[in-house]
C-alpha cells in the first residue's frame, strides 16, 4: 500500500481531467440537442466525484513518482479510465452490457477501433462524437496529457512518459523538461489535428464528420459515424486527404516536433523509420493493386489502385476504415494487409504493432548473425541512422518479439477452444493485440464484434490493452519482482 497510494493520488487527478474532457461531449449533446444530454450530466458527476474522492482519500500520500510507480500507474490509467467512459453509453443505451461497453471504450481509447455497435447512423450525434473523441485522447496517450499538467500539481511526469510511449528507444528527449515534451507533442498533434479537419471538410464532408473522422484518422483508430464507413462517401477526393494524414499519423510524433521546431523538412528525410514505413506502404498500394487488377477483381488499374490504396494504408496503420469490404478480394490481398499492420507504422506514432524500428532491427540483427557466421571473430555492431544500437537495446527487442508471439498464440488458441474457426480466431486478436480493428471471416470489415460471446470478448479486450501498452508496460505488473520493495 505504500507503493499504491501514491500512485491512486495521481490516479484521482486523471480521474477528474477525464471527467473534464467527458464535458466535451456533453457540450456537443448540448448544442445539437440529441437526446443523450442527461447521460453526459451523470456520466460527469460520476467521474468527478470518483475522482475527487480518490483523490482527497489519499491526498497525505502524494510523492515523487518513482519508476515502478509510473508502470502500475499507466497499467491503472488504461484498465480504469475505459470504465468510466462506458457510462454515457451505458446510461443512454440500458440494453448495452457492461462487457459490450467495456470492449467499446477500450477499443477507442486504445485506437483499435473494432466496434460492437451497428445501426451508427441512427445513434446520436454526441454518442459517436463521444466513440471517437476517445480514439483522438488515446491516440497521443491520456497518460501523456496528464505528464503536461501533473507537475503543476506537485506530480513529476518524466517516469510516466517513459512508461506511456511506445517503442524501444523511450529515454530520447525532445526539450530539457518532460512536460514542456508533452505540450509540444499535444501541440503538433492538435495542428495537425485542425488541419486534417479543413482538408475532409474541403473534400466534402460535413463540419461534424469532419471533425470527428479526423479525431479518428490521427488516433488511427477507425471508428465511424456510418456502417458503410467511407464507402457511405464513395469520394475519392476524401478517401485521398484520408490516407495522407493517415500516413501523417504513422510517423513517430517526436519527428513531427523537431520538424515543426525547426521549421525544416529535413528531420523527415534523417528518419530512417519513417523512409522504411514510407517506402513499405507505398510499394504495398501498388503491389496489390496490381494484385487485383490481374485477378480482375476491379476493370482498371486506377480504379484498383485507388481501392488498393486506402484499405492499404487503413490497414497497415492501424486505422481501420475501410470503403469496400476487402474480405472478399483474393485471400492473399487481406492476408498481406493484416502482415503489414504487425510492423508498418513508427515508434512514437499513434499506430500499434511492433513497430517499423523493431522490425528494422530485428532485421539487421538477423544479417549481422548471418555475417558471424562467416566470421566468427569479427566486431559487427548492428546501426541505424549510422549510430551504433547498444546490444541491451538488441536484447529488448528480441524479448519483445519473444513475448508479441507468444501472446498471439496464446490467444489465438483460447479464441479457437472457445468454439471460433480459426480464421477468425487469429485475424481477431492480430488485430486487436496491433491495435487495428477489423480482421477477417467473422470480425471483418462488413460485420462487427458483436458476433462474439462474453469470453471472447473479454479476451479481444485484454488483446486491445496488451497491445497499446506494447506487452511489457502491462505485463510487469504481474510479475512477483515488480512488488518487492
């Protein structure tokens, strides 16, 4: 308890941001006057106080974070916050159980963006701003908001952060304090945030669309306010500025910041990951959209590539909008896209998976065993950007990888002895552990996971919430050594 208290103070404070940041929808409710405007008030009222009292309960506690604390407190945050954001949806639609409700918000605020909602045209307007308002806070991480504002509270953040960030390299800092790192990465991810507003609205989108489907897009998250997702558009122009901000939000954050900083595009170019990720979705687009053509599932090329390239880009960034179902184009064009979303997008991005910098290494750890092979006594350092990667860093990655497959498996077998085939079994947690949404068969695009019983959809849960805290964040806190002082 000693270690917990602590830790349950700043849990209360982040209990009443939420609380503030669940006035947002209820202001939208408000405005539009849908008829979800007194499950705002509760749902407000509720968290506030919860918060308020977490917080006064152990308000003699308070202290400096230490490095454990900051792991339990984001493993806290992101099992927590989920169920307090079921209650809008919860109080409004009485029918929905609290399983269905959970999987919901955590598939939002984990940007996987699978969804056990149908009929979303017909929910009210601040139900679905609510969804994806989620998507957009979970997307640069609600633990990192609060790194922004916990040291003005007396709260320092840095072991937070650390925690909260996704990839293998965490220690790299873009400014001297951690907070002022977490504004300017809040600050570039909400221009870019505007901009991707004006571009749908400019494509032909309403205002409300627009900003809800950009809080989406730069989440990577995938949820909609229409079934058809974007084929209710058909627009070519909107499914365009689509994928460039989809791209946009695959490339690590931090890049963004020192590129807005400097006010040059060259920190783009010094990125090796984001070339490789560039470079492997671009050649993916044109790849299977050659696939199709050849298989004649479209008449021409454009008409493929355009096809092609969004549900590719949608996919392989984790996103998850889709403008066809591309479940019944030849199995190898699906099975390729649910490859690429394991690794595509960056550290430090919004998207899930591995990682392209894992991958990269993974990769040249690989060939620099292969070249030991041959010569057995020479130094072979494994490099990236020309700096030499510390062999721990190597080491991380391979326990990461170990664990990631392990995971999959696990589930995977669970979903099938549950009584799922296994096409759908192994497509669903793919897609949930990577944070991407729809897979095949029976959770593809065209259906939803309501499909699923309560077992199965627990375990797609726990999958989305490995997942966004990349296996390790969570899984730590489970371990005997975590709780010795």
């Amino acid at each position: 308890m000693v270690r917990v208290l602590p830790v349950l103070n700043v849990l209360g404070v982040v209990l009443m941001i939420f609380a503030i940041a669940m006035a947002v929808p209820a202001a939208v409710s408000f405005f539009m006057e849908d008829a979800a405007q007194h499950a705002y008030d509760e749902a407000v009222l509720m968290t506030l106080a919860a918060g308020l009292g977490i917080w006064a309960a152990t308000r003699h506690d308070r202290r400096e974070l230490q490095s454990r604390d900051g792991f339990l407190l984001v493993a806290l945050v992101w099992t927590v916050l989920p169920a307090f954001a079921t209650l809008p949806l919860m109080i409004f639609l009485p029918q929905l159980s609290f399983t269905d409700a959970y999987f919901e918000t955590v598939s939002g605020l984990t940007t996987t963006g699978a969804t056990v909602f149908s009929g979303l045209d017909a929910l009210p307007p601040s139900i679905n701003f609510w969804r994806m308002f989620l998507v957009w806070l979970g997307g640069m991480g609600v633990v990192v908001l609060a790194v922004a504002i916990l040291p003005l509270l007396g709260v320092g953040g840095s072991q937070i952060f650390r925690a909260e960030t996704p990839g293998p390299m965490k220690d790299a800092k873009l400014t001297p304090r951690i907070a002022e790192t977490a504004k300017g990465l809040w600050a570039v991810y909400a221009l870019i945030t505007l901009a991707c507003i004006v571009g749908l609205k400019v494509a032909g989108m309403s205002w409300f669309d627009a900003v809800v489907h950009a809080f989406s897009t730069m989440g990577l998250g995938g949820f909609s306010t229409h079934d058809e997702s974007f084929g209710f558009w058909n627009s070519p122009a909107i499914e365009a500025v689509t994928i460039l901000f989809m791209l946009v939000a695959g490339i690590n954050f931090g890049t963004h910041f020192v590129a807005f900083r400097r006010r040059r595009f060259v920190p783009y170019i010094a990125d090796p990951e984001a070339r490789w990720f560039l470079a492997v979705v671009i050649f993916s687009c044109f790849g299977i959209a050659w696939f199709l053509l050849g298989n004649q599932v479209y008449a021409d090329f454009w008409t493929a590539l355009r096809f092609a390239s969004f549900n590719v880009v949608s996919i392989a960034t984790t996103t998850g909008f889709a403008n066809t179902d591309y479940y019944q184009w030849p199995i190898f064009a699906p099975v390729w896209m649910l490859f690429l979303c394991c690794f595509a997008t960056c550290s430090g991005s919004t998207g899930g998976g591995i990682k392209m910098v894992r991958a990269v290494i993974m990769v040249k750890q690989a060939l620099r065993e292969l070249k030991r092979i041959v010569h057995p006594r020479a130094y072979i350092p494994v490099k990236l950007a020309g700096e030499v990667v510390e062999n721990n860093i190597v080491f991380a990655v391979l326990a990461f990888m170990l664990v990631y497959g392990g995971t999959i498996i696990a589930l995977t077998m669970l979903l099938a002895a549950s009584g799922l085939d296994i096409l759908t079994a192994f497509s669903a947690i793919i897609v949930c552990v990577n944070n991407t949404g729809p897979g095949l068969a029976q959770v593809g695009p065209a259906t939803t996971y309501a499909v699923l019983n309560d077992l199965q959809t627990w375990l797609c849960t726990m999958a989305m919430l490995l997942g966004r805290l990349e296996l390790m964040t969570l899984l730590v806190v489970f371990t005997p050594g975590f709780w010795r002082q």
